[in-house]
C-alpha cells in the first residue's frame, strides 16, 4: 500500500546526508585561539597549522599520525618542517605536540580525544584539514569528543571532480555509519592507551 514510504524516507536521509557533507567542506567562522589539531596525510595540512600557531592564530596545535607510514617520524619532525626557533621551543614546552599512534582518520579522531582526555582543554578545538577530508574527519572528531563543537579550516589543496567527491561522500557516510555503532557499543570508552 504504501510502498513508496521507503523510498522517499530513504531520499530524505540520502539529502540530508549529503547537505551536512557539503556544509562540512566549509571552513566555519573562527576568532584567532583555540587549539588546532591536523590528522596527518597530507604535508600541506601541518604546514598550515604550523603556519597558524606560528603567526599566533592559535594557542596550541596537536599533530596526529605522525609516524612512518604518514611520510614523517617525531623525531625528523623538526627537520622535516625547517621549524624555526619558535615552534622548536613551542615543540619542547608542549605547546606544539606529536601523536604518533594514529594510521587513519578514525585513530586520528581517537588519538586526540584520548590525549584531551589527559591535558583537558576549554578552548576551542580547530581542525585543520583538506577540504575534501573535513566532512569524514569533523564528523569523526565529533562523534569522538561527544559532541563537542568543532571549528574547521579547509584546506583547498588539488581540486577535486564528481568522482572525487562521489568517493569521499561514500566514506562519509561509511564512518558515519561505524563511528554511530561505536558510539552505541561503548566502543570509544575503552581505546585510550597510557
């Protein structure tokens, strides 16, 4: 009788789906301050996060997956970015930190949750990313910091076409699916490692 009520219900799902993943590519209004967090995987993402917390546009930056398999090691880091006297003392006070943990976009959105859950923080969360990940990453980031609002800033990189963004609107919607099961099995309480 009513066969058509999946269908449309699965339409309407389908159009907000895929209006979040359109807003999410936005970088969204910031004030200077916050603490910027860049999952790794592309070097123009850490340079401009570097770029920020060096110019004083941000009051901290943490770095996930930085490790072998995202072209880096904490121990090259420094070298690998040509920091400058500042952002080596930012490195050495904290200020600039290092996760090394993390290999894809939903251990990245872990390992900072994990390293706020150690160093709490009220100051705004900034992600800095390329445009074409910010709609997967803030979802994530979100869903792992319970809801706790995530600034964003896109990074435009290489322009992307219709399959690009077909691609990147499926694995959005698949880690949205995953992270709503683990967030209904309790799945991030038990992730975070000493």
């Amino acid at each position: 009788m009513y066969w058509w009520l999946p269908v449309l219900v699965a339409a309407i799902v389908f159009a907000v789906a895929l209006a979040d993943f359109h807003e999410r590519t936005q970088s969204t209004n910031m004030d200077d301050g916050g603490l910027g967090v860049v999952f790794t995987g592309q070097f123009v993402r850490v340079r401009e996060g570097l770029e920020l917390l060096q110019n004083g546009k941000l009051d901290g930056l943490f770095v996930t997956g930085v490790n072998p398999r995202a072209g880096m090691t904490i121990e090259g880091f420094a070298n690998q970015f040509s920091l400058d006297g500042k952002l080596r003392n930012d490195l050495s006070e904290g200020i600039l930190v290092l996760g090394s943990r993390a290999d894809n976009t939903f251990a990245n959105a872990n390992e900072v949750r994990c390293w706020l859950l150690r160093n709490p923080t009220h100051l705004p969360i900034v992600l800095i990313t390329s445009s074409d990940h910010m709609p997967r990453a803030s979802l994530l980031l979100e869903f792992s910091l319970d809801g706790r609002r995530v600034e964003r800033m896109s990074v435009f990189d290489d322009p992307s076409d219709f399959r690009d963004y077909a691609r990147e609107f499926g694995k959005y919607l698949v880690a949205y699916a995953i992270a709503t099961w683990q967030k209904l099995s309790g799945a991030y309480s038990a992730q975070c490692s000493a």
